[in-house]
C-alpha cells in the first residue's frame, strides 16, 4: 500500500508506541523504516512457529495487518487470537469513496459487527458528517506498485521462499496495466451507447450484477463459490428460467479486472446455451451510479456494491458471506430464484443507522494513496479502540 505504512509507524511512533515491521520481500523493506524491519526469508511452513516467536519475545500487545485472508496475515491473526493480543485489520472502505477501514478482529466474513437489525433500529438517529475529499492519487498508486512489484522480482533472492497470493511477475503486471489501459480507451468508443440505453430504454427492466475481481479472498474465503465463472452460470441459469421474459440482465466487470479478465464472450456464450442471448448485457466502465439507480434489483456475491445498491433503495440479494447481509437490508433468506419476482426494498431507516454504526466504528476518513487519516495521525495504538468506541 505504497507508504501508507510507513506513514502508520511514524504516528504511532511520535505517539510514544513502540512499533515493529515484518516484510516478506524487497518492496516491504523498501516502503518500511530500517531501524525496526525484521525481514522473514523462511518457508511458509516456517511462518507460523516464526510469528509466534516474535510476537511472545517482543511483547507485542498490538497487531495491524492489512486484509485477514492472506496467508501470512490469517496465521497472524489465528496465532494473535492465541496469545490473547488485540487484532487490527485494515481493508479498502466498506463505504467507498473516502474511507478506508480499520475494524478491530477482522474485516469481512471475520467481522465481529452485529447481524441483528434490532441491534441498529435502538441506535439514536444523528446526521454522519460529510467526510473531507480523500485525494487518492493513481498516480501515485501506480507507482507504488510499480516500485513494489519491481523491487520484489529483482532482488527475489533476497527472500527465495515468499509466495505471493496472487501473480507476482512484474512484467505480467505491467503487460495488465497496460493492455487496461488501452481497453480504458476502447471501452469509450464500444460502450458510448450503454448510458443512454439503461437510463432510457431499460431503466427498471433490469437486474445488475456487479462481478468482482478474479481472486477475490471475499469470494475464496466467504463463499461457497470457487470461480467468478461459477457464479455467473448460476445467475443465468437462474434468470433464464425464473425471471419475468420481459426483463434484462446487465453484469459490469470489476475495474481492478480491466486489464485482466473478460468474461463477455463466456456470459455470452452461456447464454446462447439458454437461450436468452438477447436479454442480456455486458459492459465495463459505465457509471456505476447509473447502472444502480434504474435497475430492478442487484444480485452480488458479497461485493462492497451491494451496500451502494442498499443506499440507492435497490433491492439487492447476496449469494455469500456479506457483513450488509441483514434482514431489512437486503433480501436475506430468500432464494435467487424467488428474488426476481418476490424482491423486497431495504428499509431506509435501518441502512442509515447501520451506516452510521458503521462509519463510527470501522471507517477512517482517509486513503491508503492519499489524504492520511487524522484519528490515526493524533492517537496512539492503545487509545484507538477506547476512541471509536465512544
């Protein structure tokens, strides 16, 4: 996450904490401090018995880790729960954009926030103050993981064991930014007609399925399913045989896909199978607003997309683990097949109050490539749950 880290240690430490990095390869030392990096150059299979060590020798009371589902993290975290130290977990914002997220426990599948819509209706109503621009940079961004990525595959025999959770080679990396960015390009010219269809023509004769990203740990981790592929299949044959003939259906690739996965050719195909061909749409870079705001329902795994869908008053039905996944919110414990035609709209009062819970409870007014949040710039390791708390 570029310095965002970096820029972690330092309040931390200005604050009075002592604070410890581990890394895992070149880019991790070149983006920490040198005085309190330890490098880890062991197998996996070393990792937990290592971590373990550490954190006992150094009396570690506190852990930040970014995402829970990694590999390196989940053991972390497991092991931490052992040792009775306090887990943080910081992730992309559950509310997006201008925030990032930093929940005690875990984040996602392993949240600790309450499913019981009762537990939000009690909370006294109050307005959520507008948070200040986050100034993400993809700029910045960019070279981050540029920087990260080429350092990490240059000096690679500086740590021979480590394995990434993803494709690790920078030139694949590169070879993607790339081929997204010239697809950035095309999508301009091929899909100019598709705002114009669903804001007019289609607008409520649709269902939308946001698809998330290939390798998504909230898919890997906090679902059934094992592949995006495996999901559409179930979406369409779904739609094809208990949707209203008059509707459509719309899936928008992830952006964080763009330069490496198409799935329009295999919708498509799989639709021919079943012959709905005609009633269904695949697109890009369309405004994500738009397609929420004229849509009949939203069907998603557990995207972060379901809860806009949610704020934009659209029916919306999760097929996996989703923290927003609560009764009067979305459409829980009905069955895909009854959703299109038995969807019910989310309680407007419920999702501001959970709204409201969860900005005071999990979310930073902030960016990992931008504006550094202040709670975190001002307040020590030991003060910041007794802060959000109150």
């Amino acid at each position: 996450m570029g310095t965002f880290f970096k820029k972690l240690d330092q309040a931390f430490r200005k604050q009075g904490a002592r604070t410890f990095r581990i890394g895992f390869n070149m880019g991790d030392q070149f983006f920490s401090y040198k005085d309190n990096f330890t490098p880890f150059r062991g197998t996996p299979e070393e990792w937990p018995d290592f971590i373990a060590d550490f954190l006992t020798q150094n009396q570690i009371d506190k852990i930040f880790l970014f995402g829970d589902c990694r590999y390196y993290q989940h053991v972390a975290r497991n092991i931490a729960f052992e040792q009775n130290i306090d887990i943080y977990v910081f992730e992309e914002g559950y509310i997006r954009p201008h925030y990032i997220t930093l929940e005690k426990f875990g984040v996602n599948g392993f949240s600790h926030l309450p499913r019981d819509p009762q537990f939000y209706k009690q909370i006294p109503p109050h307005t959520i103050p507008t948070p200040q621009h986050a100034q993400t940079s993809k700029t910045k961004m960019v070279l981050s993981a540029t920087a990260y990525y080429a350092l990490s595959n240059i000096f690679g025999h500086c740590y021979p064991h480590y394995v990434h959770h993803r494709e690790f080679s920078a030139v694949k990396e590169a070879f993607y930014g790339l081929r997204g960015l010239l697809r950035k390009g095309l999508y301009k010219i091929t899909e100019a007609h598709y705002p114009a269809l669903i804001t007019g023509n289609l607008s409520n004769k649709y269902y939308f399925v946001p698809l998330q990203t290939h390798n998504d740990f909230q898919i890997l981790q906090h679902s059934t399913y094992r592949s995006i592929e495996k999901f559409i299949i179930e979406v369409l044959e779904s739609f094809a045989h208990h949707a209203p003939k008059e509707s459509y259906l719309i899936f928008k690739h992830h952006p964080v896909d763009r330069g490496r996965k198409n799935y329009r050719s295999f919708i498509l195909e799989q639709a021919s199978l079943l012959n709905i061909q005609e009633r269904i749409l695949v697109f890009h870079d369309v405004y994500l607003p738009d397609c929420l705001r004229h849509a009949i329902g939203t069907v998603t795994i557990n995207s972060t997309v379901g809860l806009t869908s949610i704020g934009y008053g659209i029916p919306t039905i999760t097929l996996g683990d989703a923290i927003y996944d609560i009764e009067g919110l979305t459409n829980k414990g009905l069955s895909l097949r009854k959703f299109w035609h038995q969807h019910k709209k989310p309680d407007r009062d419920l999702y501001l109050k959970y709204k409201q819970y969860l900005i005071a409870h999990t979310q930073l007014n902030g960016s990992f490539y931008g504006l550094f949040p202040k709670e975190l710039a001002n307040i020590t390791p030991s003060q910041y749950q007794e802060q959000k708390d109150d």
